[in-house]
C-alpha cells in the first residue's frame, strides 16, 4: 500500500502530529523548512513528516528578513550619537582595597 501524500497547515494539526513533530523537530524546525512552489508559481513554506500511513508537508508561517545586509554594514558598529570618550565621562572614586578574610580553622 502506497502512503498517502497530503499538505496540512500546522495550525491544523492534531495532538498526534504535534506529537510525532515534536519527536522528529526535538530543537525546534527552522534548519528545515523548504520552500515549495506551485504550478501557477505561488509558493510556501513547509516542513516534511511522515507517519506509518502518509506523508505530510506541513505548511509552516515563516518571516523573512527583507532588510538589505548592506544598511547594516554602513551604520558600522556604533552609529553617529554614540558618544564615546567625552568630556563628561566620569569614573567611580578608586575603592581602597579590602582587607583579606581571617581565615578560620574548623
């Protein structure tokens, strides 16, 4: 008997799907996700599980960066406000150094 192969959305998954995917996913699925595209070239994202009986892809809601790596790169660590080593620093008072515990014989 051939498995069936069937798209589910997870968020109608039942308590034993949950489960197996839990098993299979123990740290959690986001090394796994694929994407999936349709013949009219719409597209998802899922991740795969199978039970004794079928094949599932299991549609998976997935945010996607969109903010280009360059404007990160430009700003460089520390931005333009950021004032560093001004007149107005100020360090705490040196603490005079604690006198050593007495150590203490049982």
């Amino acid at each position: 008997m051939e498995k069936k192969k069937l798209v589910i959305s997870y968020k109608n998954l039942t308590p034993e799907l949950i489960r197996l995917l839990k098993l299979k996913y123990p740290y959690g699925y986001h090394n796994h996700v694929i994407k999936v595209t349709k013949p009219n070239n719409d597209f998802f994202h899922a991740i795969t599980l199978d039970t004794d009986d079928a094949s599932y892809l299991v549609k998976v809601n997935v945010k996607i960066d969109t903010k280009p790596k360059d404007e990160d790169e430009e700003k460089g660590f520390f931005s333009d406000s950021d004032d560093i080593g001004t007149e107005e620093d100020t360090f705490p008072e040196e603490e005079e150094e604690e006198e050593p515990a007495d150590e203490y014989d049982d």
